[in-house]
C-alpha cells in the first residue's frame, strides 16, 4: 500500500504510508492539478535528482550510525523537492531509496520497492536480477558488505551500489514516461473536440477508452474504501471525553477514504473524480502541456515555467497576444500607418476633427474585421486606401 486519498471540496488530500521516509506525512492540492503535472515536469530534472540522492546515499556514512537526524534531513529535502513537482514522484522516490538503504538487510528481497511502483515495467525489472546474477557469478555477492574492512571492499562496495542504483534509476524514469504518455493519450482523448467524440461527454468517452483495451483500465477495477476521520486519531485518546476534546479541537470530520495501492489507482481516483466534476482540463496554448486552470476558466496558458523559458507561459502568453495584437501584425501595422498619417493632418489642422473621427471610427471597424486575417493584408490596405481617399479630397478641399 502507498497511502490513502480523499476528496473533499474538489481537493484531493493525499497521505502517504506511516513507512515512508521523509518529513511529510501528504499532500493537499487542488484536484486535477498535480494529474497533470505528472505529464509536464522536466524528465531530466527529476533523473538528475534521483542521480544525486543515489550519490548521497553512497557518499554519506550509513544511517545505521549514531546519529542519523542529519542523513534523514537531507533525504527529506530531496524528497520534498520532488513532491513539490508532483506528490505522484513521492512513490517512486521512496522505492528508490528504500531499495538503496534496505539492500543490506533484505538483500533480492529490496528490489520488490521498485516492482510493486513500477507496474508497466516488468519486463525491465530483469535487468537488476541479472545484474545480480551476473555480479553474483564474478565477482561474488557475498563480497558486498554493509562495513567494508580495505578500501578495496569500500570500492566494489561502492561500485556495486551505483550499479544497483542507476539500473532501478532508470527503470522508475522509464516506467514514469510510460504512465505520462498514456494519461496524455487519454487526456487528449477525452478532451478532443473532434467528430464523432463530440457528443460523448468525458465519462462516455472513458467507457470508450476502456472498450479500445484488452484490459479495462478505469472502469473495472477496484477501488477500496472505507469511512474514516480526516485526521488520525492518537492512540493514546482512551477516554470519551479527551476523544470529544480533541474531536472539537481539530474539527474532526468523517471522509471516504481511498486506499491507493499503486500509482494507477491514483491515477484512476485523480482522473474519474476530475471529470465528474465540472473541473476543465485545458491544453496550455503556449506550451502544449494539459494543465486545471486555477483560477478564470477561460484562461488560455498554464502558469508554469517551462525548461528554458524565464517565465510562465501566461506572461509569455500574454506579451505574444499583445505582440501579434500590436507590432507583428501587418493588419494592425497599417492601421497604425494611416491613423498616424491623418492624425497628424488634425494636428496641422489640416483636416477637421469631426472628420477625423468619422474616418477613425470607419477605419477602426475595418481594422477589427481583417485583424484575425493577416494574410489577407492586402485586401484591407485597398479598403483603408479607398475610405482614406474620401477623406484625402475632404483635406484637399479644405486646403484650397
Ligand atoms: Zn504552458
């Protein structure tokens, strides 16, 4: 089991496992929200991460010493660095630390960390029997001890673990890119406005979903429930009275409580509870990635900052609208063009201001029909060139 999870005013409360390591007990986020986000983070950074806690792992002195508060620190940080990307990377970077620091004492047995999270992986997970097999057979796993006495043994030692780590490494990025590109698939799926979709709403087309597969993935399976207080009741409240003190205190409430055994059923609890709601999940028009709008609806951009970008794409986004609104565009650019021309006629008092008026609100009503056409750019120069020359004469005349 990896934690539970429940919903409550369309935001998900997930709590990890009592075993987990780290400082955090969960995570409350906005539902939708971090679905999403495990289909956007930098793949890269998290594997740059994960290189860097095996690093650490290995480099720092074992927990098993006296003190270990600062090794869980530091661990924590890392975790809770990935759990800000998304609570969904928390499994996995469970799995791979606990296959890392469990190994000593569990030995085979610590590689199931990484079989139970990564569930589309299975053919892959292979590759660390072999390996041992293979170390097994040269070099001798017996050789591998948890207090090595030469510093040739702390050297295999060490060889062995960055092995080890860096083969479930790159198991758990892979099976987190496998899950990415279906929910994307499904994400898109369900929000496509293409025909013959466009009469299904997102439940109908999930049925769909789950009828294109050989096994059903949403609507099938199981998930477990149970009716629970929202928060954990200490063992020591033995008394009916503390049990009411405490119940008023933390506003106890009772919710359904999802048990989430793997990463899918997550998935399956976040994704069903989203589009039973009247949540919208938008592709960004800037970056391309799904994301929940947080606030207006009808928001075009996310408010993430992509790899390489310096900004969210809802500033960017909103810079280029301006931009193709304002300079890029040739419909707007000639507009500018000729208000600038007749303006400067009023200045001189070349022409009357009533007249101008009159042309600015024709040729702004012209500029407002061509402005999403900038291709047919020369079309609308010919208009403003025509109604221009009304107002040319109108100048003329009074020039005389
Ligand atoms: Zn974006």
């Amino acid at each position: 089991m990896l934690g539970n999870v429940y919903i409550k005013e369309k935001e998900i409360y997930l709590y990890y496992d009592d075993d987990n390591i780290g400082k955090r007990t969960g995570m409350i986020y906005q539902l939708g929200y971090h679905l999403t986000n495990f289909t956007w983070f930098d793949i890269q950074n998290i594997s740059d991460t994960y290189t860097a806690i095996i690093n650490f792992i290995l480099v720092t002195p074992k927990p098993y010493a006296n003190d270990n508060s600062a090794f869980y620190d530091m661990l924590s940080d890392y975790i809770d660095r990935l759990d800000n990307y998304c609570p969904y990377l928390h499994f996995y970077t469970q799995a791979l630390i606990k296959l890392l620091l469990d190994y000593p004492k569990i030995k085979s047995k610590a590689i199931d960390y990484i079989k139970e999270i990564a569930t589309d992986s299975s053919d892959k997970i292979n590759n660390i029997y072999k390996f041992l097999f293979n170390y097994d057979e040269t070099v001798g796993l017996e050789s591998i001890s948890s207090s090595p006495k030469t510093p040739f043994q702390a050297q295999q030692m060490y060889g062995f673990y960055l092995k080890l780590g860096n083969l479930a490494k790159d198991i758990l990025i892979g099976d987190i890119n496998i899950k990415r590109d279906r929910i994307v698939n499904e994400l898109q799926y369900i929000t496509d406005e293409k025909e013959g979709l466009k009469d299904l709403n997102p439940k109908q087309r999930v049925l769909l979903l789950d009828f294109k597969k050989d096994r059903k993935y949403y609507t099938a399976n199981e998930l477990h429930s149970k009716f629970l207080p929202d928060k954990i009741i200490p063992p020591d409240i033995k008394s009916e009275e503390r049990l009411k003190q405490f119940i008023l205190e933390k506003a106890i409430d009772i919710v359904e409580m999802y048990q989430i055994d793997n990463i899918d059923d997550l998935i399956r609890f976040e994704l069903l509870n989203l589009i039973s709601s009247d949540i919208l999940i938008k592709e960004c028009q800037y970056c391309g990635y799904f994301f929940v709008p947080k606030g207006r609806t009808d928001t075009k951009y996310c408010d993430r900052i992509n790899v390489g970008e310096e900004k969210p794409c809802n500033e960017i986004g909103a810079m280029k609208v301006y931009k193709s609104d304002k300079i890029g565009n040739p419909i707007n650019e000639l507009y500018q063009a000729s208000y600038n021309r007749f303006y400067s006629r009023v200045r001189t008092n070349k022409m009357k201001k009533n007249d101008f008026r009159i042309w600015s609100e024709k040729a702004s009503a012209l500029k407002a029909w061509y402005i999403d056409a900038p291709d047919k750019k020369d079309e609308f120069s010919e208009k403003l060139n025509k109604l221009g020359v009304i107002y040319d004469k109108k100048t003329a005349m009074r020039k005389k």
